[in-house]
C-alpha cells in the first residue's frame, strides 16, 4: 500500500487552488457557481466511469503506488480525486482563456 499517486493528486489540486484564487478563476469568482459546476462534473465522470467499469470496459490496474482503497469494484479512492482534479483543471483553463480573451478585446 501506498500514498504516492494520490498525494500526487492533492499537491496538483493544492495548486490548482493556488491558481484560482491568485487569479480569482473559479472557486474564488463564484463560489455557489463553481461548487455545483464541479460537483456536477464529478457526478457525471464518476458515472461514466460506473458505467465502463459494469461493461467491463474499465479496470483497476495492479501498481503499487495506490493506496489500494476502493469506493466501489475497480473504482480506487484515487480516481475520485483525479476526477475532482480533471475538472477543477478544466474550469480554470476556461476562466482563464476567458480572462486573456477579455483582456485582448480591451486593448
């Protein structure tokens, strides 16, 4: 058992806060906004996951950098955090882009 990969994934996620709220992308332009936003898409890839997974498409592959805690058959703890991770990713590069668009447009 180990933590490696996931404390890989809080680090990444302790940056991507870092980001939101230096620039003010996501969590820190609109709270209510971003928490439903990225619950809804965890929701949704964690159901596309359950979905793979029952027609055998997904699996948990054997490493030993994971803890090897599961949320359900083949769904290790990590992927829950990956998937956070994939869509605070996402909503930041939109804000950003967002953001350096407006600013070119201004000029």
């Amino acid at each position: 058992m180990s933590v490696l990969y996931l404390l890989a994934l809080l680090v990444a996620l302790g940056g991507m806060t870092v980001l939101d709220w230096r620039f003010h992308l996501f969590f820190w332009c609109s709270p209510l906004r971003a928490t439903l936003v990225l619950g809804i898409g965890v929701l949704f890839f964690l159901v596309w996951d359950l979905a793979g997974i029952g027609l055998g498409i997904f699996y948990r592959g054997e490493t030993t950098l994971m803890t090897g805690v599961q949320l359900a058959p083949e769904l290790p703890l990590e992927e829950l955090f990956f998937l956070i991770f994939l869509c605070y990713l996402t909503m930041n590069l939109v804000q950003a882009t967002r953001l350096v668009l407006a600013r070119r447009a201004a000029r």
